[in-house]
C-alpha cells in the first residue's frame, strides 16, 4: 500500500520554473532556476517565508544558449551562479543576490548541473553531474584541475519504472561535520515514476560516499498522486533552526505548464541524516493575476525572449509596446501559472501587419489568435483558419486555456461585447514529452507582415475556481 503523499496545496512558484537553487541571507531567501533559451536568464525570486515569492532581479541579460540547473552559493560575501550553456558552464559575480550581477565567464569545462562547495582544505570546487568533481581557483572564476570522478550514485531498485538513470543536479549542504550531497537521479520527465532526490555523505566535498537509508528522500511512486517527477532538490535552513527541501515537479495531468517549484520540510534523524516530515507545508496559493499598461521605464521581469533581448525588438513608448512585424522571431513570452486562465490584451495594427496573441511552446507548435487590416483570424504552426472581418485596425483579442481546452475571443468596441472565434483547439500535447526541450506552453505577443503592432492593457487572470487549485482531499 502507498503512503499518501504529504499535502502540498499548490507550487512555491508555478509555471515552469525547474532546477531551483535556494539561498538564505539572514531572513530573506533568494532562488533561481534553469531559464533555457530566455532573456533575460536566471531570474532571481525573493522570499521572507519560502512560501510567498516575487521575482526581483535577473543575473543574466545576454543570450548564452539553453542556461540549465545553476547553483547559487555565496563565498566571503560575494554571490555566485554557475550554470552551463552552450556547452560548456559559466559564472556570474554579485555584491548582492539582487545585483548588480557581473557579466558572464566561461570556465571553459563540458558537463552539466554545477554545485559548488568550500571544502575542509580551503579550496573551493564544482561537482557536476556524472559524479565529477573539478577544483575552482580561490576566487572562483577559474578551474585549475581537471575533473575527476568522485562520486557514484545510489541505485533505485531495478523494477522501479523510470526514465534513465541520470544522475544530475548535485547540490552540497555542509551539516554537523558531513558534507551532504543531494542528487537527482531517474530521468526528468517520461514515466510519472521518473525522477528523485537522493542524498549521500562524506566528511570531506570528494568522498567516500555513504548513501542515505532514507533514499530516494522525494519520489512519485505512483500516477495517482498529484505532483508527478518529482526531483532535483536543494536542502535550505530557516532562522529558527528547521529545514526544507525545494524541488521540482509537474502537475499530473499538466506537462504544459512545465516543471513547477516545491517545498517540504525535512527532518534530522538521531544517526545524522534527513527526511522529509510527516508535517505538510501548506504553501500559499498565488492569486496569480497580473496587469500590464506597459508604461514603465522598462519590461517587467515577468517578460522574456527567446535567443534575444526583449528590448532588441519590443519598445516602449507613450502609445504602448510596439513591435515591428518579423518572420520566425521569438515572440514577448509570460508564464503562465493556472490550469484555468485567461488572456487579453488590446491589439493596433499598422500597415499590413497583423498582432498576434498566442500560446507558444516552440518554433514548430505554438497557436492563438491575429488582428489585421481584414480582421481577426485563428491560425496555428502548420495552419491558417478564415478571417472574421470586421472594420477597424484595433481590437481586444483574449485566448482562454480551460483544462487545455483554448478557445478564442475578440472585441471591436473595447470589451463592451465580445464574439467567439468559430475554432477550438485541444492543447493537451504541446509540452516536452511530445517535442522535446523542457519547456511549457506560454502566452506570447507578436506581430508578423510588413507593418507594425502595438499592444496595451495586458492582463493574465486565473479563471474564478483556480484559486482552490492544488487542494488534496
């Protein structure tokens, strides 16, 4: 019989926010995650309870390639993420989380997943996935060895049904005198049983390794639970002494929305190691609307490229946020947080333009609905449906993702009424397990032909019931 997994009332941060890292200063928590092809990259999310959390800066404002599972470390008050992209890994230097973040340098090493750690000998190092172990230079911009193997993993039972093996995403917890090292292992994605967090010790950063009886320490062993592939943890303190592990996980039923962030309590056994707590956290629920006038000095953080700055192509102005027509250009991407959401925004066209607002996983599968000269139309990545014509080149355009049922909507009087468009789509199969790259389907703004669009008065709300999402009976 199946222990019933521990109550979880809804994600730290939903969307797709996978890989956290998490750091405690003093009594503010500072996080980020694997940001992918997104500019800018390794948004920093701020937290006073590890429950309630808002982004606050971004480490990264240049394209580097895919940015995947970085670790953030502080050492002698500077602040630092590793990360690896375009094949090789990197680091960035602050005085403070929140900035202002140095530009990156390569460390010139292949592997993925860094996690860094001052050992007992005063030197500091990076364990990568694989089991690797490679030493940094004193001030951690450098590596000065080459890397060896020192680690190898803990193994799940043979009949256990799992992606791969994968060992990935080592982070290192110094306790008591042990060096901890909390691994993933299992896959990523594929089966809801793949993936997990395993943790070994050792009293020095480079073994010997003596794995924990308590292993895996978060697992989904089942389908019937909420949160599938659940994994890739980080152990964090609290001021009053008690611990937590934060990891990542989809929501069953929701690989759209990607691998959302988690946390649970652990707890210290008398021999020296952790498991989680019979005690839930019960995280807040993110209200999760959000408006955007674009009338400010400069782009939200909720607001990101692929492959590009946003400000490379979309600009602010007085009038709104404009944006010249192009062909095969990342469109201006939101994440999405609900199973239940809508999303709406005021569209002008120019030209032969057409403004579009759309759901996005990649180049190749994305959908939603365009504003032209002629009127509004659905179109999809391999199709174009009839245009609904109307007069006038500004309307309300508004896509609505119930259950991953889209439907879209338009208005020509500024909401006053409103048509449905005569298509409905069924996006239950856009996200990784179907095309591969971890990603999620994500609202987006574009514009494509000869002419220009401008977008106002954005808005992302979560349909009524949505606020009661995540709860366990």
């Amino acid at each position: 019989m199946l222990e019933k997994e521990p109550t979880i009332y809804a994600p730290i941060v939903a969307g797709n926010y996978a890989d956290p890292a998490v750091i405690r200063v003093g009594e503010d928590y500072y996080m980020t995650h694997s940001s992918y092809k997104l500019t800018p990259g390794l948004v920093i999310w701020h937290s006073r309870d590890l429950q309630s959390w808002k982004p606050v800066a971004a480490a990264l404002q240049e394209y580097l390639g895919d940015v995947w599972a970085p670790d953030f470390a502080e050492y002698e008050g500077t602040y630092y993420i590793y990360f690896p992209a375009n094949r090789s890994n990197w680091v960035v230097t602050a005085p403070h989380p929140t900035g202002p973040w140095s530009r990156p340098i390569d460390l010139g090493i292949k592997g993925i997943d860094p996690g860094h750690v001052a050992g007992p000998d005063g030197k500091r190092y990076l364990h990568m996935s694989g089991g690797e172990f490679v030493e940094l230079a004193k001030d951690g911009l450098s590596v000065v060895s080459e890397p060896r193997h020192v680690y190898d993993g803990w193994r799940y039972p043979d009949d256990w049904v799992v992606e791969a093996y994968s060992l990935e995403g080592p982070k290192i917890t110094y306790h008591n005198g042990y060096y901890y090292l909390t691994v993933a292992v299992g896959g990523t994605a594929g089966p809801p049983t793949s993936h997990m967090a395993a943790s070994s010790r050792s009293r020095t950063p480079w073994g010997p390794w003596e794995h924990s009886p308590y292993n895996p320490i978060v697992r989904t062993a089942s389908s019937a639970e909420r949160w599938w592939s659940k994994g890739h943890g980080s152990l964090i303190d609290a001021p009053d002494g008690t611990w937590r592990i934060v990891y990542h996980a989809y929501l069953n039923g929701f690989h759209t929305l990607g691998r959302q962030t988690l946390v649970e309590r652990i707890e210290w056994t008398d021999d020296g190691w952790f498991r989680t707590a019979p005690n839930p956290i019960e995280a807040s629920i993110d209200a999760g609307t959000f408006e955007d006038d674009f009338g400010g000095a400069s782009l939200a953080l909720h607001w990101q490229c692929e492959g590009r700055r946003p400000a490379d192509r979309f600009a602010l102005s007085p009038d709104g946020l404009a944006v010249a027509g192009a062909e095969g250009a990342s469109p201006l991407l939101f994440m999405p947080k609900h199973e239940r959401y809508e999303a709406e925004v005021e569209a002008v066209v120019e030209g032969d333009a057409e403004a579009r607002l759309l759901l996005y996983y990649n180049d190749s599968a994305y959908l939603g609905i365009g504003l032209h000269a002629g009127g509004v139309r659905h179109f999809r990545s391999f199709k174009s449906y009839a245009t609904m014509p109307d007069l006038g080149r500004k309307a309300r355009i508004r896509i609505r993702n119930d259950r991953h049922i889209v439907t879209f909507y338009y208005s020509f009087d500024d909401g006053a009424t409103w048509a449905r468009y005569d298509k409905t789509i069924d996006a239950s199969g856009l996200h990784h397990n179907t095309f591969g790259g971890f990603l999620s389907l994500r609202v987006g703004l574009d514009a494509v032909g000869n002419g220009r669009a401008t977008f106002r008065r954005f808005s992302y709300r979560p349909l009524a019931e949505e606020r009661e999402r995540g709860v366990q009976a």
